[in-house]
C-alpha cells in the first residue's frame, strides 16, 4: 500500500514535486526522538537506486520478527491507512544521515511531517525531496496528537489536516489553526520543486572566482586558512 | 574587529555567496564520500550530465558494507557486492580517488581522512554520513550531509547550508584514571541531551579538552552528532600539528610552514560570544555506560537502572519504559554485573590505534569469559597493521577475541556482523538505538579499556576497579 507517485523507475534524481497546499489523512507517531534507523533499518540501504523504500519503512516497527503486520503499531491501524500527514514527537528524524528515511517516508505516501523539532540533516534532506517539515510548538503538537486522537483513534474515524506552505499555516478546519516558520530559501524550493543544483549553478561565476582566490592563496596572496591539498 | 569564534573564522573563509533568502553557499576543501551515501548521487550527475567538478578534492573508500572476515573470500551477500562495485565504477568514470577493498590504507572514512592527513585545520569537509563531525577534532568544520548534498557538493563543490548557531562545551578539570574521552562525551551528552545541540556546531574548550591527543579528540567530536550538533570543533594547537606532521598527505617544507603559521589563527579570539555555553567538570565523570536506545540514556557505572516514575513528564516516562522493555531491563538494578553476550571494540568512534591500546592493556594476560563473543574490528588496515607490528592481535586473539579487517562492522551490522535478538553487547560504537546492531540486540555503549574489562568479565564492570585487581598493573602502565 501507499506507494507515492513521484518515484519512477529511474536510479537517480527524480522530479521534485511542488509543495504548495495539501489535505490529507494523518497518522500519528507520538514518540520523541525516532531516529532514521528506525524509519530505515540498515539492511535496506544496499540499494543503489532512489526507490524501493517504501514498503520498507519503519520495518522492524511495522512487522514481527516472522514477517507478519504488527497490529500494535500505529501506522499499522485502520484510520492510519492512507495517511499523507505523520505527526510525530520531538527530535524526529535524529541520527544517521541516511537520506534513505526520506525517500522511504516519501515513496510510502507521506507529504508532510509536523513535529516539535527535527534533527538537522533529517531536516535538509526533507526539503531536497519535497517533503514538507513542519515544526510546531510542542503544546499544538501536543494538541494535534489530542484531535487524532478523539476523531481518529477513538472512533475509527479519520483526522485530516491542511498545509499551507504559500500562508505558512495548519488548519484542520474545525477549530485548529497554527502558523509556521520557514527559511525563505527552503520554502522557495518546496514551492517550485527547484533543483539545488541547478540554482546553485546560477552562481558558477562565482565559484569560479572563488576557486580562483584558492589557487592565489596557495601562492600566498590570500588569508585563507588552509588551501586544497595538492595531489601526492 | 569584532571578536570571532573559531566557527565563524572557518565560516567566513568558505563563503561564496549568499543568497538573500537566508543560507549561504559554502566551498568544500574535501569531500569523502563512501559506498552507502553516493551511488543515488552519482546517478543523479549521469541523467543530468555533469561531472565531479573538483575530483581532485574528492577522496572514496568502502566501509559500511565491507566484510570484515578473509579479504581473500569473495563477498557472499550479492547485493552488497553490487553496491561496492557501483562505488568502483563511479570512481573510475568521475576520476575520483578510492580505498578499495585491495588498499592497505581502505577504512572507516572517518579513520582514514585523518591517518591519510587529508582532514586539515580550517577546511570545511563534507561526507554523506553523519559522524563527519569526527574531522573537527582538527579545527575544521566538518558536516554531515544526506545523499542530494552530496550529489551537489559532487556537481558544485559548494554546500548550502544556513548559517547553525553556536555552543561552547568547555570542559575544565582532569578527568580521573579510567575516564576517557567517550566518557566525557557520553556524559555532555547524557546532560545536554540527545536534541541538546540541534541547530548549534559545538567548539569544545577548556583544560580537560587540551589535555587530550588527537584521537581523543576525534571520539569528542565524532558523538557531536548524538547531541544533536552538525559538527563539533577544537582549535587546532601542537598537539594537532605534532599528529598531522609527515603524513601522507599534509603539506610538506615551505607549504608545511606557511600552513601552520595560518593555522596558529584558528582560535576564537578572547571576547568572541557564543549563542550558548555549557560547562562538564570531568573530574566528576565516572565511566560511563548507555542503559538505554538512546545516547542519552547514559549514567555511571557505578550507577542502576532509573525507573521511569522518576522522570518528570509523559513523555519521558514512556520513552523510558520502552527503551527498558527493549533492553530488558528493571529499575533499580545496577549496571555494574549486568551479564553480557557480545563485545564491540572498533568503530570510527573508538577503532584507533589508542583505543586498540588501552583495550589490550585491560586484556593482556586474560581470557574473554565463556560463552562471550568478542571482536575487534579496527578503524583502517593501517591500524590494524600497527597493532600488529605492536603485538596488540596476539593479545587480543590469545585472549579469546576475533581480530578481524577494517569496517564500520558491527556499529552499524550492514555487513555479517550483528546480534542476534536478545544478544546484549558491550560496545565501543556510537549508538545504542533499537536494532541498530542487529534486531533485537541490546547495546550498551561504553569506552574501549571498560568494553574490554566486561568481555573478560562477562558483565559489565567500573574498569577502575578491575585495574586495582591486578597485580603489576600499575607497573606495567607506568613503564
């Protein structure tokens, strides 16, 4: 289930998908610091490809030892079925640099995550894959988590949410409505699913100065610390 | 001139643009880059058809997927085979540099970098694995990054990255005999806590920081990431041009001299602010051991294991009944003559030549308890080759341990080596979180001498107390 669009069958970087506005179910996952090897566990980062995650996520969480579903974890319950927003605790995403975690939180349907807080490379990569991270206070975290709760968990019904990335804003149109912060920069890039490379390339000149201030500073004109290392 | 931190010294140096909308574009001086982080990375070049645009500052080796058993073998899981060779094509075609599998100098990146002397004062280093803060040890500002940046530092040689605010852990006093480096840096972290650093690049300072050799060093900054730090730092001194003089790749004659004369300026200057300090007195720092799936989880040895009704909130009470469940463990009991299964030495945190030492130190003489697996897995083949020219394999084997080839091994078991489930180890690694060692495993981090005393014992054991047990101990280790 919840294989995403945007995966494609290519090994190496796909269409970033524009995030502008999105609805959708929500999962929540109220644990603090869940670390990327949980979302990834390391026996599925031999692949060479950007796809093919997904059905692995959260893997020794979602299944038994033996294969089987684990009816206990909360992606694994009805009303989490076709989530597109998870909701987690603090530190989310801590540990490993593996890129990985995204690409399989993304593949398996996921949009957007809100959290507390998020560990910083976790963050980055989040906003390479257009992949919305939301940080919210941990009071409407704690809030959201009560609303899942009440109109998801109990009743069997679906919480959903709407992100607004262009009004920076959270809504879940009963009474809940949050702003959130974002770095000019990243937002740009969600919005328009820029390439980085690309933008960064628009600077090349630049660069080229830069590199060319190095070379100068090898021969001593320059102030700068320490140069490229010369090839033995 | 306003007074700046050695962070902000770096920073400036490497700036190459701003871009009004927050982050600045950074030049790369040494990008390493291994087999896990980069295949995705490379491909991305191929379908867009660019090259490696500085091959010359890029530099690969194999670690995270590599058997660490008879190097004469073919390796036996395909699919990480496959992975290796992908690493080997793209080294052949992007005419970047690699460590293989056949290299006496093939480690852990974070082991070779420094050995080869290509991590260097004031450079800005990247690498697509998170314990990248290692190379701040040398004054560098040295980040981890995920598979996209790599492909772009590939593309551009820049990084983009917004500008981190800063912490200074200073830490004052001497530590006690027994406590070593992972000690301090396990007990910043269990004080601080694991998300204690987020958004910050730490410059550790003080008595009990300058007082330790470059490898020490490099086990500080290695764990900056488990306190949530991108990078950690320490002003370069004697002691770190005394490490990188004459190696492989430092500068040599005028360029030496000139180098260490620009060096000498990667000091915060006296009155330069950080946006936050913290203080350790590691004169009150006990070896320390994880109790539970989190770096943080850490106390004393001489310490037990807290009950979850002690802690102030919710959260913390849940998180910590799981990570007790997991581990298998009751409040209250003490974590000194905790029985264990298995034994770690190695890992880019503690897979040095020092550690290697102060762990044969503890061993020489003894044998590992029955029905304890134990293995060293050094940091790089150069290692392993000083070990043994020292005579330290001889120890360990004798002793009961498997010694075996360079690897990230069981820090992470993507290779064959792991626990099984229910296995508890003392480990001289990183992290303890669920599974990370193997499904089911159960992680105790620790420093090498006390990894060491508990696989002789067979329970986790204050290495302090060991030491007083033997008889011409003292002696040896004075001579």
């Amino acid at each position: 289930m919840g294989v995403g669009e945007g995966g494609g069958a290519g090994a190496g970087r796909v269409v970033i998908e524009p995030f502008v506005r999105h609805t959708g179910a929500v999962a929540a996952l109220p644990r603090a610091d869940v670390d990327t090897d949980q979302i990834i566990p390391k026996q599925f980062l031999k692949r060479v490809e950007r796809t093919g995650f997904g059905p692995a996520l959260f893997y020794d969480w979602r299944f038994r030892p033996d294969g089987s579903l684990n009816p206990a974890f909360e992606l694994n319950r009805p009303e989490a079925q076709g989530a597109t927003i998870l909701v987690a605790g603090a530190n989310f995403g801590c540990g490993s640099s593996r890129e990985h975690a995204v690409w399989a939180l993304s593949e398996y349907g996921f949009r957007a995550i809100l959290a507390p807080s998020f560990a910083d490379i976790f963050y980055a990569n989040c906003c390479q894959n257009g992949v919305l991270a939301v940080c919210l206070s941990p009071e409407e975290i704690a809030e959201l988590l009560r609303r899942h709760a009440a109109g998801g968990g109990g009743g069997g019904g679906v919480y959903r949410l709407s992100i607004d990335l262009a009004e920076q804003r959270v809504e879940d149109g009963a009474g809940f409505a949050a702003r959130f912060a974002i770095e000019a920069y990243r937002r740009e890039m969600l919005l328009h699913g820029l390439d980085e490379i690309g933008r960064t390339l628009l600077v090349d000149s630049e660069i080229a100065a830069f590199e060319c201030g190095m070379r100068n500073a090898e021969c001593g004109i320059d102030e700068r610390p320490s140069g490229p290392r010369e090839r033995s | 001139m306003t007074p700046r931190t050695l962070f902000r010294k770096v920073w400036d140096a490497h700036v190459v643009h701003r871009f009004p909308e927050g982050p600045a574009l950074l030049y790369v001086d040494l990008h390493l880059v291994h087999e896990v982080t980069s295949p995705q990375a490379f491909e991305g070049l191929r379908q867009a058809g660019r090259r490696v645009r500085r091959p010359e500052l890029t530099v690969a080796t194999v670690d995270h997927n590599v058997p660490t058993g008879d190097r004469a073998l073919p390796i036996e899981d395909p699919v990480s085979a496959r992975q290796l060779d992908a690493l080997a094509a793209n080294a052949r075609e992007f005419g970047v540099e690699l460590f293989d599998l056949r290299s006496p100098s093939q480690g852990i990146v974070h082991v070779i970098g420094p050995e080869q002397g290509l991590t260097q004062p004031g450079m800005i280093i990247v690498c697509g694995d998170s314990h990248t803060s290692t190379h701040g040890a040398f004054g560098a500002l040295a980040v981890g990054i995920g598979t996209s940046e790599v492909e772009h530092v590939l593309a551009t040689q820049c990084l983009v990255w917004s500008e981190p605010r800063t912490m200074e852990a200073r830490l004052t006093g001497t530590a006690g005999p027994g406590v070593t480096a992972k000690d301090l840096i396990l007990a910043l972290i269990g004080s601080i806590g694991t998300a204690g650093a987020t958004g910050h690049v730490i410059e550790y300072t003080g008595d009990a920081i300058r007082a330790l050799s470059m490898e020490e060093r490099m086990t500080v900054c290695n764990m900056s990431i488990e306190a949530g730090a991108r990078a950690g730092m320490i002003a370069p001194d004697e002691t770190t041009f005394a490490y990188l003089a004459g190696r492989p790749r430092a500068p040599t004659g005028a360029a030496w001299t000139r180098a260490v004369e620009a060096w000498r300026g990667l000091q915060s200057d006296p009155g330069a602010t950080y946006d936050r300090r913290v203080t350790l007195d590691a004169a009150r720092v006990p070896p320390q051991v994880t109790w539970g799936t989190s770096p943080g989880m850490v106390t004393g040895v001489t310490g037990a294991v807290p009950d979850p009704a002690d802690y102030p909130t919710d959260d913390e009470r849940r998180a910590v009944s799981r990570a007790l469940e997991y581990m298998g463990l009751e409040p209250g009991t003490p974590l000194a003559g905790l029985p264990i299964d298995r034994v770690f030495l190695g890992s880019c945190t503690n897979g040095r030549i020092e550690d290697l030492r102060a762990a044969a130190q503890v061993v020489r003489g003894r044998r590992v308890a029955s029905g304890v697996r134990a293995m060293v897995v050094p940091g790089s083949q150069l290692v392993r080759a000083q070990a043994e020219r020292e005579g330290l394999d001889r120890v360990f084997r004798e002793a009961g341990f498997e010694w075996r080839n360079a690897g990230c091994s069981m820090c992470l078991g993507m290779n064959p080596d792991i626990l099984q489930p229910g296995e508890r180890c003392a480990s001289t690694s990183n992290r303890n979180f669920e599974g990370r060692q193997g499904r089911g495993g159960r992680t105790h981090l620790m420093s090498p001498p006390m990894a060491a005393a508990a696989a002789v014992a067979g329970r986790l054991v204050d290495v302090r107390e060991w030491a007083w047990e033997r008889e011409g101990e003292r002696e040896r280790a004075a001579s």
